[in-house]
C-alpha cells in the first residue's frame, strides 16, 4: 500500500447539526489503513465528539460549551474565544506552529462553508483546498456574488443539492471552474437511524391529536417562529393538533418566549435538545419542515427511512429530494403556506397516508458506500 494520505479537516464544532452529523458519519466509513486526518475544530464541544474514529486526531482552539446567551458572567470567556480565534484566522502561521507544530498535509479541507477563508489562508501552499458547502448561501446576504466568486480559489467545491450545483456553475467564468465544482450525496447510516429508532420514546403522546415533530438546531433560519403561530391559528380555528420541535440553539430562549405568549404550552412542546432524536420521529404522524432556508435537508431522508408523511417548505434541495412532491407535500416558503399545508393534513389523513405507502416503496436514492466513495475520490 502507499502513502498514506495526510489531511486536515476544519469544523467549528461537533454539536449536533446537520453539516457535523455528516461529515462523523463519513469519517466513520474511511479507512485508517489509507489516511492519516488531523480533525481541528474551533471549540471541543458536541455530542459526536464521541463518533468521531479514536485513529483520528482532535486539535482544537476552545474548549468547553458554546455560549448561546450573553450573561454579563459569560461576556469574558465568550470576547476570549472570539479574539482569540480572530487572530489564528489573521496570523494563520501561529495556528501552524502552536496548535499544529511541524504539521503537513496533502490535502486542507473546509467541512463547512464557514471556515472557508481558514482553509484558505494555509501557509502550506502545496496541499490541495477542499470545501464541503451545505447550504445555499444565495440566501444569505453576506454571500455577494463576489464573495462567492471566491470559492472557486479551491481546488475542489463538494455541493450537496442540484440549486447549490447551479448557483456555482451560473457564477463560473471559465471551464476549468465549472470543473471545480462537484454535486455529491450526503452519507446517511439507514441502518444506525432504523436501531436507534426502536429505542423507547419519553414522551406520551396526545390521544386523538395529529402530532407534527420538527428537528433541527434551533436558528431563525429553521422557521420554527413561523411554524408556532401557525400552530396557534390552527388551534383558534378549532383543530387540535400537538407541535413537537427537538433541538436548541441560541434562538430557543426566543421561540420559548413565544410559546409562553401565544399560550401554546399545552400543545407546543419545546423538547430540547436529544441525544437520540429518532424516536420522536416514529411517535409522531408527520415530519414537517419550516425552514427559511437549508442547503439540503438531511432531517428529510431521515424522515423517509422513517416513512413519516412529510410537509416542507419549498428551500433548497427540497424538490430534489422529494421527487418534485412524488414522496412529500412541499410548499411555498412562507408562513401561510405553513398553515394551510398543516391544515391539509388534519383534514385529509388519507392524503398523509399516500405520502406514507409511496415512501415505503421506494429506494432511497442514496447508498451510505456509494455516498463515502463519492467524496474520498477526491481526496486522492
């Protein structure tokens, strides 16, 4: 056998996102026998901390928990963190010679969008630039087309949607930019989610309830605001239903005060953040998605392998992965919609139970192998 490949990948974090989900379910499919991988993560924090394979070695910046609030007693550590990261990211041969001392690599690798420019400020000029790019960034402001026009500084642009796809291809001025650009799957265990499934729920669900469960980190961009007001509209008009969203993030004070005004605490549960989401999924009558935006909602496939009927807005990767409405009822990306497509189902069960059949039918369009080889065949 060769050489073993030497690799850096840069996260933020492994709390429990979508993006680092992935990117420990992919390290857990590749093999030490073919790679040597430095994992750097800007804070030691999160639950797969625990996956990710022991072969591989952790670096990071911080450690300790992510600061979502801002106490006055939280204020010095968090200011630490951030001028602390601030400046690795302006004098990156500190980073190189502190944290990482003597260290090469073959390849440098952005799991997220996010730590794009830290990849890229490398004082090692020799390795190969990979970035792994999750959402659509046409959504958010901050990403001009200039901006994005500078991703194509990487030698590798891994995009998990057809929409992210043809975002960089219309942005790309040359051939050999296009080339950069590379439309992958997502690895998703069918296997892992279908065991940890089975495991018992501690939650009792409400008898003769429609119950709609929304997973996910818990950011503006999920909608999660949308999704409580037009749970209480429902309710107003007279249809019982239970809304369960599981997660946290530093918008759950602000979804939890809204619960607290509207008066839904008795059919709107805030469940927190679950080791185990799964078991939620299977309680439940129907996954919805509420998000403002996404890149490419993995939480849908894992609904699928669950063979939950499914509402979701109309955001990136949605219609691709939905077959354009064949294994799911997508809507537009708006709070009304949100309403009336939660309305459908209370109203007509029958049609839920359709979604359902037609799931069960079908094969995934994605294999966890195939998944893996798709990506690690850049990395060589």
């Amino acid at each position: 056998m060769g050489q073993k490949k030497k690799i850096l990948i840069r996260i933020g974090s492994l709390r429990h996102g979508g993006a680092e989900k992935v990117l420990v379910t992919f390290l857990k499919n590749l093999s030490p026998e073919k790679y040597e991988i430095d994992l750097l993560l800007n804070l030691y924090s999160g639950k797969y901390l625990k996956d990710v394979p022991s072969w591989i070695t952790i670096y990071y910046l911080n450690k300790g928990e992510m600061i979502t609030t801002n106490r006055l007693q939280d204020i010095p550590q968090k200011a630490y963190r951030v001028i602390y990261q601030a400046i690795l990211k302006e004098f990156p041969k500190l980073l190189y010679t502190y944290i990482l001392p003597n260290k090469t690599y073959d390849i440098e690798f952005a799991a997220i969008h996010g730590m794009a420019d830290e990849i890229l400020n490398s004082p090692i000029k020799s390795s190969k630039k990979i970035v792994w790019i999750h959402n659509d960034l046409s959504n958010i402001p901050a990403y001009t087309d200039e901006r994005l026009k500078s991703f194509f500084k990487f030698d590798q642009i891994l995009v998990i949607s057809e929409k992210i796809n043809r975002l960089f291809l219309d942005l790309a001025t040359t051939e050999a930019e296009k080339k950069k650009v590379v439309r992958i799957y997502n690895p998703i265990d069918v296997h892992e989610i279908k065991s940890l499934a089975a495991e018992k729920c501690d939650i009792k669900k409400a008898e003769n309830q429609p119950t709609f469960v929304s997973i996910g980190t818990v950011f503006p961009q999920k909608g999660f605001d949308r999704l409580l007001r037009a749970h209480k509209r429902l309710l107003d008009e007279g249809f019982p239903h239970q809304v369960w969203i599981v997660g946290d993030g530093y918008d759950f004070p602000t979804i939890k005060k809204l619960v607290d005004d509207l008066k839904v605490n008795d059919t709107a549960h805030l469940i927190g953040f679950k080791e185990n989401p799964y078991p939620y999924f299977v309680l439940a009558d129907y996954y919805i998605l509420s998000s403002r935006y996404e890149g490419y909602p993995t939480v849908l496939f894992e609904a699928m392998v669950l063979e939950k009927p499914i509402i979701a807005t109309d955001v990136s990767g949605v219609r691709e992965m939905l077959n354009d409405g064949e294994l799911g009822y997508i809507i537009k990306n708006e709070e009304e919609a949100i309403y009336e497509g939660m309305k459908y189902f209370i109203q007509h069960p029958e049609i839920a139970d359709n979604y359902q059949q037609i799931i069960a039918s079908k094969s995934l369009p994605f294999q966890l192998d195939n998944a893996v080889h798709s990506i690690e065949k850049y990395l060589n």
